[in-house]
C-alpha cells in the first residue's frame, strides 16, 4: 500500500498555484481544501493535481461550527449544496464536517444514512470527519453510528478526541480503536493532547509521549486499510491556526510555522511507511 500526502489549504493565505508548488517540493502528491467563491478560478488553477474536497454543513463562511438549532434537514441540503459545488473540479473524494453534536442518536443516524444515500445518489465517496462539534465529537458516539450504518467511511482525526476525552483516549480503549480503523478511509495527521487538539509543535521532545500515541493509531488504521486490500492511503497533515496554533501573549506570535511542522509530519510518515 502507497501512503500519499495532502497540503491542507487551511490558513493557506497565498494563492492556489503557490500552495501547488510548496506541495510538489515537499513531496506531497495533492491539495485538500473545500471550493471557494471563485469556484471557475480553482478549479482552472488545479492544474489537473489530485484534489480532495473539503465540505462543511451548516456553517457561515469562514467558520467550522455549525450553526445552532438546525435540524437533519438543513445540514443534508447544505451537504449536497456542497457536494454539487465540487464535482466539476473532478474530487478524488469529498471529507466532510457534516451534523451536529447537538443532536440525539436517532437525529445523527438519520444525517449519515443521508449521508450514504447523497454518496450513491452522486458517485463520489463521501468520507465523514472525526471532529468536535458534529456527531462524531467523541470516540463512543462514532462506534454507535458505525454500528448502525457499516458502508459508513471515516476521515479520522484523533486529535480532536483527545480534547474533548482530556486523554490520550485511544490508549485506553483499543478495542474501539480496532472498530473505528475498520471504517477509515482518510487520515487527518495533526497531534492533540489532553487540553487542546493542537500540540504547539509536535517535534518539542515535551510533545513525545502525544506523538507516539497519534503515530501509533495512524499505524493501526493503516494496517487495517492494508488488510482491506486498500491500494493508496491518503493522509494530510493539518496542524493548523483559526486558534489551534498557540501565539505568545500580547504581542500574538506563532510559536510554530505551520507549514514546516505538516511538511514535517508528512515526510516523516512517508519515511515510517516507506517499503524497506
């Protein structure tokens, strides 16, 4: 099985042709990223690379958490909105922050079998996202809908259950973590810890223990995608700002560049997985 890299555009403020060429040097294969305003522009400045498109529900322009009170309905239509947006720039697959956490078991059963139904109904995979405030927020509530609805696939992002469990959770409780890599299908490489889902920067040696714990899981779901005959494995990495990266007080200075710690991580899964 190949491991492929993905440059997230998340706090990419440059243009898309650049964000393309940084990605090639550092030999990351393509681009993750949701369909801007200027959809006609995106996609001529794709350049033909592989492109993983990035859709949320519900949410305003600029932000990831839903907005509040609004029901299965609402957050499917904005789903396929999105999904109708991407396809005429030819996505290898769509990721999704799609729901919210607010919702009963029955309400985010209902979303993901909508989720499965607007998959077939498109002919593009649709891979749902491990992430705090939708209904996958944490690792129990996920296990319940996979039970439910097995066709389901995953974009697994671990660091978000550690924030939200206050652990390294998935240490804990292997077992989930076997069901969990059973249904993934994309890889979010970025690295939490107990009080956030961003250390500040994961080659700290004080950072160790949290990034032996992530590099450990991402083994384990790629074990399980080798073992389900899975060809190539796609993983991007996506430390990332909008407050996950920590600043200096006052003055607001990232303690870390972004882009080097994602160049970091990718490269050094690829040496971990490359073929001996």
């Amino acid at each position: 099985m190949k491991l492929v890299l993905f440059k997230s555009l998340w706090g990419y403020d440059g243009n898309l042709p650049s964000a393309i060429e940084m990605a090639r040097e550092a030999g990351f294969t393509g681009i993750e990223g949701p369909v801007p305003a200027a959809s006609g522009t995106f996609f001529h400045e794709l350049e033909g690379i592989p492109w993983i498109a990035e859709v949320t529900t519900c949410t305003p322009p600029g932000e990831y958490l839903p907005v509040p009170h609004l029901g299965v309905d609402a957050h499917l239509a904005s789903l396929e909105e999105g999904i109708e947006r991407s396809l005429p720039g030819g996505p290898l697959f769509i990721t999704t922050m799609g729901g919210s956490d607010a919702w009963g078991l029955d309400e985010c059963l209902r979303f993901h079998e909508g989720v499965l139904r607007l998959q077939e109904k498109h002919g593009i995979i649709v891979s749902v996202e491990t992430h705090r405030g939708r209904p996958t927020y944490n690792p129990w509530r996920t296990a319940e809908i996979l039970a439910a609805l097995p066709e389901l696939r995953l974009t697994c992002d671990f660091s978000h259950w550690c924030a939200v469990t206050e652990r390294l959770i998935l240490d804990q409780e292997p077992a989930l973590l076997e069901k969990i890599a059973a249904h993934a299908y994309h890889l979010h490489g970025r690295v939490g810890y107990a009080q956030g889902p961003q250390v500040a920067d994961p080659r700290a040696p004080e950072y160790a223990i949290e990034l032996t714990a992530h590099e450990r899981w991402w083994d384990v779901l790629l074990a399980a995608m080798r073992a389900r005959g899975t060809e190539t494995a796609t993983f991007t990495p996506e430390s990332g700002p909008d407050g996950y990266l920590q600043c200096q007080p006052f003055t607001r200075e990232p303690v870390a560049d972004l882009w080097e710690i994602n160049r970091w991580i990718g490269r050094r899964q690829l040496e971990r997985h490359s073929p001996p």
